[in-house]
C-alpha cells in the first residue's frame, strides 16, 4: 500500500478511535475539512496541518506510522478502547492497581491486591486482571 495512503487510513482509525468526526477534528484542530479528506483519502498535504490534527487528537505522528497490523499494536488499542469507557471510580482502582504493579511487591502481596480490586473493577471490563498478572510474569 502507498505510504500516504496507509498514514492516512491510520489517520482515519485513530480519528474514530477517539470519537472524532471531520467536522469536529476540523474545528478543534483549525484545519479545514477538506484537508482532513485529503490526508485521509492519501494525497499530498502540509506537515503543518498534520501536525495540528495529532496534537488535538493526542496521538504523535509516530503513532500514525507505526505498523498497526502488529498483535501488541492491537491489543493495547482494545485495552486503551475498554479503559475510555471506565468511569470516575472505576479509573482510580486501575491506577491504584497500576501502581501496584509499578511497585516491586511480594506475590503474596500482589495477589492480595487483586483480589481486593478484582471485584471493583472487573464488571464492565471483558479482560481480567489475572490476565495482567500472568503478562508481567509476576
């Protein structure tokens, strides 16, 4: 595939991964809705204007380039898609339990903190948290 052709493709994906239509990005980030089409349909464009558009999208060129097909690609995109839809409470355990994992802990004591979140966080996620224990390798 044309490289301007797959940037913009993963242009498109990303846009829509965060909840942006063109004519939001396009008010938000001030360039017009027709560059936007044409970033995303492939042609030419200013690297000024794409600049713009990542930076309110909060993503970075390089997440632009990067090889989306890859398996860890694709699973951090679902895992940042499951915590966009967290709520308040449920962002705080996730980052009480990250810190945990951070923080070099006894197994005992990291299986006594998941246990005590499992139950606050687990109900709306499709992925457990046991999960994340047997990837670190903990």
């Amino acid at each position: 595939m044309d490289q301007l052709k797959e940037l913009g493709r993963r242009l498109k994906e990303l846009r829509r991964d965060r909840g942006f239509s063109q004519v939001h990005l396009a008010a938000v980030s001030g360039v017009s809705i027709p560059t936007i089409i044409s970033i995303e349909s492939g042609m030419s464009f200013r690297i000024s204007s794409l600049f713009r558009i990542v930076e309110c999208m909060g993503v970075s060129v390089a997440d632009l380039v990067d090889d989306s097909s890859h398996p860890d690609r694709r699973h951090q995109r679902d895992l940042i898609k499951k915590i966009r839809r967290l709520d308040a409470d449920q962002l705080k355990h996730l980052d009480i339990f990250i810190k945990y994992l951070d923080v070099k802990k006894s197994r005992a004591e990291l299986d006594a903190t998941i246990n005590e979140l499992h139950d606050k966080i687990y109900s709306p996620l499709s992925w457990r948290i046991q999960d994340v224990r047997v990837r670190k390798g903990v």
